[in-house]
C-alpha cells in the first residue's frame, strides 16, 4: 500500500504524489512515515524532509507548520517547501548575511516584531543551506 | 448644431480613452487569471487547516486557549482588506457601505490592507490604528505582521473580537462583500463552510480518525491556532485581490463597449452634419445661380 502524500503551502500545492516513505522534521525529533502509520498530527521545524520513491530520494527544505498521518495519507502544511535542486546557495547565504545584519541593528531598537521576522528568515536560510550542503557531501 | 471640426475632436478623444481603457483590460485580464489561480490554490490549504483544526477541537477541552475566548474590553477591532488602486468598479465603494450599514456594539477601530481603504475610512472620520501596504502579488510573509499584530491586539484583552472585512471572490462577475470573525476563533464557523469555496462541504468531525498529537494537543494548538490566523487571513487577502483584478477587468471590458458605442454615435452625427453642410452649400449654389439667370 502507498502511502499518498501532500505538501501544501498557502501559495501552492508543492508536492502531490503517493510515495513510498517520508521522513520530516518533527519538533521531538525526526519522525519516519510509512504507510498504515497511526493517525497522528505533530507540528513541523524548519529543517530537512526526505521523499522516498521507489529507490529514488528526494529532499526539500520546509519551514514550520503541520503534520497529518492517517494511515493512506500524509499531509503537510508548511509555509515553506523548496526543492533542493532550486535552492541557490548564494541567493540564501546573502540573505542569512543581510538577516544577521538586520538583527543586530535591530536588537538596540527592541522592535520585537521585526525581530521576530528576522529570526525566521534566518532560521529558513539556514534550513535551506543545511539541505543543500549535506546533498553534496553524500 | 456643433460643427464638423468640434466633433471631430470629440471622436478622437474618445478613440484615445477607448484604447487606454481597453489596455487597461487586457493587463487586468492576466492579473486576474493570476490572482484566481493563486485564490484557488490557497484554498487547499485553508480547507486542510479547518479539517485538521476541527480534529483538534474534539479532542482539547474548552477554553484551552486565549484564541477561543472573547476579549475583556469593549471595543472591536476590523481589519478592512481593499485595494490599493481605484478604476475597479464599486468594489470599495461597496465594501465601504457595508461595513458603515453593520452594526457593531462598542467603539470600533480599524487596521487596513490597500490605500483605498485607508482613504475611505480617513473621510469617515473612523480611527484608523494601522495602515499595511501589501505587494501584488501578495506574499505570504507579507501577511504574518498583519496577523502578528491583530492577534498581539487581541491578546491585550482590550478588544471584544476582530472582524474582517473583504471582497469575497465568488466568480468573474459577482464579488460579495464580506464580513467575517476572525478571533476568536469561532468553533462554530471553525471548519465549517468559510465560504470560499461555494463546493466546499461542512466537515463531520466523526468521519475524521482518532489523532494521536504529539507532543500533546494543548502545545499543538499553541501552534496551529497562529498560523490557522495567518492562512485565513491570506486566503481572504488572495479572495480579496481576485476580487479586485476580476472587478477592474469588467469595469474596463464595460468603459471600453461604451466608448465603442459613443464612438458609433458620435461618427453618425458627423456624418450627418457633413451631409448636411454639403447640402447647404449646393443650394446656396443652385440659388445664386438661379438668381443671376
């Protein structure tokens, strides 16, 4: 039995496809789905998400959000999912470098809004390049 | 009787404004099959949110979290989603109207989206605490400091509730103008139809299985409840600018049929006043010659 799984985020549906195994990010830990799972709903870091497909791996960098397990379905809702392939290094690395910037220049003002906004930007980055550096050692 | 020249010059300003309207159609065409798309897609996402949010509700008890209880205070807080530029119809007008005929108990503040809104309220003499220009298209990161900062307001427990007001995309030609709770967050309308999509179906919370949370449904709720704020606003920001580019793209098609009607009308009379200068000359003709006879 496949194990269908979905990856939506507000902007688009990401990902729609029966797979073999997923693992993600749970906040206790990383967390592998097969299928006839327990039904289950968890809450998602931002970090790393494997796709098994017959054999073939494929990783995505995923922001916060929402895991839900029924035995034949696997649904995520984040509001970031990037295919490694697409991530550019660089793009994200200057932006980790203007975020860390912008946080420090902020961390004087107190603006905890901002604030907040800059560590998620830098947690996502970070995230991003995580995936895309271990894709190239292995 | 106006002269040929006087409409001439009139055709050749309604020809220009016909051409301009009718640009102004075509782009807001491709805005909008983009905005609809993006509507569409959002959608997904929302109706996952309320199917795993009623989930939740089931199995929390009561008042677990400040998002389901009514503020202290009085007051009420409305957000006001419009667009930022004018020639769309009576969109904003309409809008606007609605929110003045419903009646809300207390004093009323208001936050906006779009610069029209703003501009309304301001002439109303409404008092406006928060202005937020969002791109189109709109990202979902723009929206977190809106919600960020109605869900901080709401959790002072100096406002009663906050309501949304938007344009609620139906299809090309009907927009409705809506006004919708967002926090608390209403267990009744809380997976039920949002209405944004009209095959959207009720959710019947013993057809869903027994979930298992982890680490535990009150830290799970901690979560979800925020981003289920964030996504529902967005939804309403993307029902919101379908509306926007739907409306000003039949406003347009309309300016430009009328000004394609004017023209017809316009181009007749000319005609008619041609035929009749040349008339008039030839029997001024014919009468000075049969005067000299």
């Amino acid at each position: 039995m496949p194990l269908k799984l979905e990856i939506v985020t507000p902007e688009a549906r990401i990902f729609s496809d029966e797979v073999d195994s997923v693992v993600l990010p749970g906040v206790e830990g990383e967390l592998g789905i097969l299928p006839a799972h327990a039904p289950l709903v968890t809450t998602l870091q931002c970090g790393e998400l494997r796709i098994l497909k017959s054999g073939k791996t494929t990783d995505l960098a995923v922001g916060e959000g929402l895991v839900e397990v029924t035995g034949s379905h696997a649904r995520i809702l984040t509001d970031m999912a990037i295919d490694v392939e697409s991530i550019d290094e660089k793009a994200v690395e200057e932006a980790l470098e203007r975020a860390k910037h912008s946080l420090e220049s902020l961390k004087h003002g107190e603006q905890q809004e901002e604030v907040a906004a800059v560590m998620a930007i830098i947690q996502r980055s970070t995230a991003q390049l995580q995936v895309k550096r271990r894709r190239r050692t292995v | 009787m106006p002269s040929t020249r006087d409409i001439r010059r009139r055709i050749k300003s309604v020809k220009n404004t016909a051409q301009i309207t009718k640009a102004m159609q075509l782009v807001a065409a491709a805005k909008m099959k983009k905005a609809q798309d993006q509507a569409a897609n959002g959608r997904h996402y929302a109706e996952m949110m309320n199917k795993i949010l009623v989930a939740l509700k089931e199995s929390a008890e009561e008042g677990i979290h400040p998002h389901f209880t009514e503020g202290k205070g009085n007051k009420t807080l409305v957000l006001v989603i419009a667009t930022d530029k004018g020639l769309c119809g009576a969109l904003n007008t309409n809008l606007l109207k609605k929110l003045i005929n419903t009646k809300i108990d207390g004093e009323v503040e208001y936050v906006t989206i779009g610069r029209k809104a703003s501009q309304g309220l301001a002439r109303l003499r409404k008092t406006l605490i928060a202005d937020f220009p969002i791109k189109d298209p709109a990202k979902f990161s723009e929206i977190r400091s809106v919600g960020r900062f109605l869900q901080d307001k709401f959790l002072t427990g100096e406002y009663k509730t906050v309501l949304v007001a938007f344009n609620n995309f139906i299809n090309t030609v009907t927009q409705v103008p809506s006004i919708e709770q967002i926090l608390p967050v209403n267990p009744v309308t809380l997976g039920g139809k949002r209405g944004f999509d009209e095959q959207s179906k009720e959710i019947d919370a013993s057809e869903l299985p027994q979930y298992t949370f982890e680490p535990g449904a009150a830290v799970v709720f901690e979560t979800v409840l925020p981003q289920y704020v964030n996504g529902t606003l967005y939804q309403m920001l993307l029902e919101a600018r379908a509306s926007e580019h739907s409306s000003r793209m039949v406003a347009m098609k309309n300016a430009t049929d009328n000004a394609k009607q004017l023209l017809k009308d316009l181009t007749l009379e000319y005609n008619k006043v041609r035929q009749a200068a040349i008339t008039n000359e030839l029997l001024e003709i014919t009468t000075a010659k049969m005067a000299l006879e």
